[in-house]
C-alpha cells in the first residue's frame, strides 16, 4: 500500500497469477484514504478466492504452455531439487507436446486421457503415466489457487493405474549366497552386508560419512544422502544449483552433495551389530581416502555415481549366481549349476535388499514402531507417525536380523 501524491491516491496491488505471455499479473485498487484502499484489497481478494479467477481481464488465453513455464520456475522453490527435476521432466516431454497449446479454461478429460495414450504409445510404463497425471493435476490445482479458471471434472478423472511390480524381498537362501560373495571382496563387501542389515536406501549408503559413524556407542547415524543436484540451466555450472530454499546440504564436487534422506523419518540413528562393527573398523583401514570422509567413495575417493554402485550390485549376483524367478515368484532364485549354465530370471533390484531388512524383522516379530525407527518410513509398515523406539529395541531387533543372514561376530 503506497501513496501516489500525483493522483492523490492510495494505490494497492494484488499478484493474480501470470498473463497470457507468461508475465506476472497485477491488479490494483486505489482509494482517497489508506483505509478505503485497504477495504478495496480485500474486497478484490475476496472476489479472486470466491470466484476463482481474477476479476478484471481474466486471462482466459493462458494456456497449459504458458502456465507450465511459470509453475516449473516456481516449484524448485517449494519441493526438493530430485520432485523439481522429475516433475519439470513430466511437463516438458509429455504434457506439453501433446496439450501445451490448449487454454486452462478449455481442458477436457479427453486432453487428460491423451498425455497418458502419448506415454503408453511411447512404450512407457503405466508408472511414468501415473506420475505424469498426478504432476498435470498438481499443476492445475496450483493453478486454480492462482485464481485460473480451470474445470473441475478434469481433476476428477482416475488416474492411470499403477503398475503391478514384482519386487519383495530377496528370499533368505539367495541373500546368503550375495553376502558369502561379499565377503569374499574382504572389508569391501561391508558395503552389500549393510544394504541387508542396516535397510539403508542406496543414497543413505553413498551419502555415509566418518563422522556419521560412532564407533564409542556402536551407532550409525543416517543424517544424509549422497545427490547430484541439477543445474538451474542445464550443463551450465555457473547458472547454480536447483536446491529448494533453506534445505541444508553440502556441496562436495560438481554436481553431487549431501542432502537430507528422503522423508523426515529418513533421519535416524541405526544401532551397529557387532558384525558390522567389525567390518567397518577393517574398511575404514583399506577403504580410498575420501577428502569428504565418504564410508563408500569411489577408487578415488569421490562420491560414488549411484550407477556404478548398481553395476556393482548386479555383478556380485552374477558372482554369487542367484535371480529372481518372475514366472515362479515363489520359488527361491536359481543358481548355476557347477557347468555354468544360463542364469535364468531377472537380478534383484538393490531397493529389493532394503524389503528383506524390514521382512526379516517383521518375521521376527519386530514391531511397526521398532521398524519404522530402523529403516525409516517403508511400504510395508503402516504410514503411522514416526514413533521413537529405543535402542536397545532396535539393537536387539537387528541382532536377530545379523543370525538370520548368518552374521556372527567376528
């Protein structure tokens, strides 16, 4: 609220979305005293939530391209940098090729059903359509908060159905067979026992520090994970880094940095077994220096690219001759014979790792509390609110996880 001493006038302004050229738009009221100003404001902000639009000139020709631009710059400001980047991805391969050209005001569900034929005619998975559908409704609801007309049924269209997955755990008899072949790689293989043991995600795995490591109370604290933020102009290092606005992290080398794990659950503190004690005092002796103290660095000592790290993984199932079985889901993964011959069925995915952790301790006995504290927020626990559990809980819990996969102290 200002005073124009040329006019005479108080003067108020109100953001109202952007124009049809993607500019913001600004309505204003003005009025002989600074009260009556204000009265007009909120009168004008009353009239926007009510009716849903801007009042004056409602920008009817803003269409689905138009508003993308300003929603995508927006969003990495308001979601972490990995949502920022898959969402920006969705709109600009699919949504806006096949409906850019279209107005808010004009959508149809028949415009919604094309994005998800473009996808599936694509040879893309029901997942990518499903993620495309769930960002295109975020956008336009965004975008009714901004005071566009956009109509309702459009948001009320079913969302492609998600893809029936065949991971789950890795049956206990093959997870024994990855973990003797990790222990023929010496204190390396501590890094495949954890993914068993500790129900780390890869990310918390890569993103480990010294520092986070407490060998005193026997404890790893899971506090980060390892991620290549995007640039804000893609391969232009100078234009920054596309992080949202107060999360902490730290820049270690080019893209990579350590950001928090995935959820808030995701932060927590892990008890360490014996066993993995051990195996951690004989790698820290061997392990690559690392000038960011990295538990698991590359040879070098650099951050290690999540996709080494996968390649790695499926190597040690080749070594260790175990797959996954999809026409016989309940038949334990076939190993070679002593000939060997074909591997039959597909490797197991390293989230699959994380599923036994929490398997084993739910077949334990374990309650939904003392899981959910371990391994952090899981598909296979209810979405309860994070619960504190104790240590000595979750100690005990994954003592029994280290005899189940055979890990006894050295």
């Amino acid at each position: 609220m200002a005073f124009d001493p040329d006019k005479g006038r108080w003067i108020g302004t109100i953001e109202a979305g952007v124009t049809a050229k993607g500019t913001r738009r600004r309505l204003k009221v003005s009025g002989r005293t600074e009260a009556e100003a204000k009265a007009r404001l909120k009168e004008k902000q009353r009239q926007i939530a009510a009716e849903g639009m801007p009042v004056e000139g409602a920008s009817a020709r803003v269409t689905i391209s138009t508003w993308a631009k300003a929603w995508t710059e927006r969003r990495q400001h308001e979601v972490r940098s990995s949502t920022t980047s898959n969402d920006i991805s969705q709109v600009r391969k699919w949504v806006i090729p096949t409906i850019g050209h279209v107005r808010l005001e004009q959508l149809t569900p028949a415009h919604m059903r094309a994005v998800t034929a473009a996808i599936l005619s694509a040879g893309r998975a029901q997942s990518t359509a499903l993620r495309a559908q769930v960002v295109l409704k975020k956008m336009l609801r965004d975008a009714i908060v901004e005071g566009y007309r956009v109509p309702q049924r459009v948001l009320e269209m079913p969302n492609p159905e998600k893809n029936v997955t065949d991971r789950d755990a890795v049956p206990l008899i093959d997870a024994h067979a990855i973990i003797r072949a990790a222990g023929d790689l010496g204190p390396a293989g501590s890094r495949w026992v954890a993914a068993f043991l500790q129900g780390m995600r890869q990310g918390e795995c890569l993103g480990l520090t010294w520092d986070c490591v407490n060998f005193e109370r026997k404890t790893i604290e899971v506090a980060w994970q390892l991620d290549a933020v995007p640039y804000r102009v893609p391969r232009d290092r100078s234009s920054g880094f596309r992080i949202k606005p107060g999360t902490p992290h730290r820049h270690l080398v080019g893209r990579w940095h350590l950001v928090p794990p995935k959820s808030k659950s995701g932060t927590r503190v892990i008890p360490m077994v014996p066993w993995m004690e051990a195996a951690l005092l004989a790698w820290r002796e061997v392990a690559p220096p690392s000038p960011h103290r990295l538990v698991w660095p590359a040879l070098d000592g650099s951050p290690r690219d999540d996709k080494d790290d996968s390649i790695a993984w499926y190597a040690l199932q080749d070594v260790a001759r175990v797959a996954r079985i999809d026409e016989a889901p309940f038949t334990p993964g076939l190993r070679l014979d002593e000939r060997g011959g074909p591997l039959l069925g597909r490797r197991y995915a390293l989230h699959e790792a994380r599923h036994s952790t929490a398997t084993l301790l739910m077949e334990a006995g374990v309650s939904n509390t003392v899981i959910t504290a371990i391994i952090g927020h899981s598909s296979i626990v209810s979405s309860q609110a994070y619960l504190h559990a104790s240590q000595d809980m979750s100690r005990k819990a994954l003592d029994g996880v280290a005899g189940r996969l055979g890990l006894s102290a050295p």
